[in-house]
C-alpha cells in the first residue's frame, strides 16, 4: 500500500507530503496504481521547481519507496495550485481504484 500524507502550514494551506510504500495492484513494472501515483508526485516537484521559486527541501526519490517534499519558503499561489492539484489527481486514483492501494491523509 501507497501511503501519503499531507502536511500543511500554519495557515492551513498545503506545504508538502510525505509518501511510502508501493501500491501492489500489480506485479512491479506492470502496477498502473503505483505507476500513476509516481507521475503525479514526479511531476508536481518537478513542476514547483520549475514554475515557482519556492525553496523547498527533498528526501528520497528514485531508489527508495520513500519521499519526503516541504516548501520551505512561504507557499506561493502556483504551488498551493500545484499541491492542491496533486491531491484532487491522488483522490480520483482513491476514488478509481480504491483504499486497498493507497491511504491519502489530507
């Protein structure tokens, strides 16, 4: 199971996530569940790194099932879009696919 956990600033707006584990929807290679999850992580970073100049800190990655993201600065409005987008992307795969998979703690 995918775990991934949302953490949120003082203001209650989204400032990173945490997330471990693999789905185990299907043998590894062919796990569409976990295959998913991993593009919308990958490219919300990616994306946040891109478009914003949000200073943020990583841990983990493409070796492990574990990564770690907090922006460290204060969240700008591309990010609170990006990680608000993120979460309604985890949702619709919760949604799809079911608990079984993925636990989402937003």
């Amino acid at each position: 199971m995918i775990t991934i956990s949302f953490t949120h600033n003082a203001n209650g707006v989204y400032n990173g996530f945490k997330t471990k584990g693999h789905a185990g929807y299907a043998e590894s290679g062919y796990d569409i569940v976990c295959s998913a999850v991993s593009v919308l992580i990958i490219n919300t970073i990616n994306s946040i790194e891109a478009f914003t100049s949000d200073q943020f800190d990583l841990i983990g990655g493409d070796v492990t099932s574990k990564i770690e993201f907090v922006i460290l600065s204060e969240v700008s409005k591309e990010s609170t879009l990006l990680l608000n987008s993120l979460a309604l992307g985890l949702n619709s795969i919760v949604e799809e696919y079911g608990q079984d998979y993925i636990e989402l703690k937003v």
